[in-house]
C-alpha cells in the first residue's frame, strides 16, 4: 500500500498499471477489491491522477470568483 500512496501523492499514474497488476497478484482480498474498483473506473483514476495538480489550482479559481 505504500507504493499507492507514493503514487498518489507524485500525480504518477504511469506507475497505475504495474500497481495494479502487482496488486491483483496478492492474497488480500480487500485489496483486490481495490483494484476491482480502480479497474471499473480506470479512465477517471488516470485522468484524475494526470490532472490532480491542474484541477486543485482550478478549484481554486473557482472558489475566489466569487
């Protein structure tokens, strides 16, 4: 799991399939449960982790528009 957070935190989704595939390859079942869900949603969790930096500026942009 510390390799996701690491992950997560450096906005790497390049590193996503290898994760997943290592993931998928244990003996956790809540982990495989993860990655079921990841994989459902795979588009969204990489451009979400492509975007993450860009997104959260625009957000801020939003919110002090008002």
């Amino acid at each position: 799991m510390e390799s996701f957070a690491q992950m997560m935190a450096d906005l790497d989704g390049q590193r996503l399939p290898a994760w997943l595939k290592q993931a998928e390859a244990t003996d956790l079942p809540p982990l495989k449960s993860l990655v079921n869900g990841i994989c459902h949603y795979l588009a969204a969790v990489t451009a979400g982790l492509a975007m993450g930096a860009s997104f959260d500026l625009l957000r801020l942009q939003i919110l002090h528009a008002d």
